[in-house]
C-alpha cells in the first residue's frame, strides 16, 4: 500500500462492519486497521454496515433464524432508504 502512495495512485477502501457472527475483537481489530490506513495516507476510506440483500445466502441464513422478518416489503423499504448508491430507488 505505501509504494502505491508513494506512486501516486489514488487508494480507497471500502470496510464493512456488523457481520452476523463478527465480534467485538474483530471490529476493535478493524478500526485499527483503519487508523493505520489513515496513517499511511490512504485517501478514502469508507465504512458501512452490513446489509444482507434478499436471495443472498446470508440473507436466508438470517431469515431462516428468524433474524429478518418475514415480510419482506419493510426489509426492501429499509434497504431503499439505507444504501449509499448512485442510482435512484425510488420514484
């Protein structure tokens, strides 16, 4: 990471907190790892928190342990209004 700072290449990245079975070591672990990252002169890092999307293996995983609703038009309204992304869910 730091020859491709010193290159000049831009580096992002992109973190992903609250797994279903990540714990409180693990995420301690990951925010070092973001500090450190910061240190070194990465230029954009993001963070986000874990949403399982419908169909996915998680998602039924988490559905089937009763983790998720069953109806599922809140969970996808909850999604809609949550994600970050660059196109438009709603009309």
């Amino acid at each position: 990471m730091k020859g491709s700072i010193r290159a000049g290449i831009l580096i992002r990245a992109h973190i992903v907190f609250g797994f279903p079975d990540q714990t409180i070591r693990e995420i301690f672990d990951s925010l070092k790892f973001v500090v450190r990252m910061a240190w070194i002169g990465v230029h954009d890092v993001s963070i986000y928190f874990f949403v399982p999307y419908p169909g996915s293996e998680l998602f039924r995983q988490l559905r089937s342990a009763g983790r998720i609703p069953l109806e599922i038009e809140p969970y996808e309204r909850f999604l809609a209004e949550n994600m970050f992304n660059t196109t438009k869910v709603n009309s």
